[in-house]
C-alpha cells in the first residue's frame, strides 16, 4: 500500500516524529530525505530513534541548518 501511495501523482507527503511507520517506510526504502533535529539538551532517557529498524539504510548528508538557539536540523538521503 505505501509504495502505491508513493507513486500517485501530487505533492510531497512529509511526516512528523517517529514510529512504527518510519521502520516500514525505511525499510521499504520509501523514503526521498530524513530530517533530524538536534536540541541543545541532554535528557537521560526515552526511546531510542527507530528502535527495531530491521537492516541497514545508508545515507549521505544532504544539508545543514543551523538557528539561532543552538537547534539543528540534519537533511540525510538514502545512498543510492
């Protein structure tokens, strides 16, 4: 079902957080860019990113934007 989504015609579908739909849309390798925001702040503990990502997914850094309260936000693409 998710690829058939992908290759409808229309805008750019863009998704908020993380979960069990970001596993099966990397795994999949459904996706065209992953952004991944760095707070300046140590918190000890929650969940890990992606915790049960099934194989690996290489990817290159695609671009970096920096604010001014210290966030940063990573633009990575999956390699070809």
């Amino acid at each position: 079902m998710t690829r058939k989504l992908k290759r409808q015609p229309g805008e750019n579908i863009l998704k908020f957080g993380t979960g069990s739909l970001d596993r099966t849309l990397i795994e999949n390798r459904l996706i065209d860019e992953l952004h991944l925001w760095v707070f300046p702040v140590i918190a000890g503990g929650g969940d890990r990113l992606l915790d049960g990502l099934v194989g690996v997914t290489h990817l290159e850094l695609a671009e970096t934007t920096r604010f001014e309260s210290g966030v940063i936000v990573l633009t990575y693409r999956p390699k070809p």
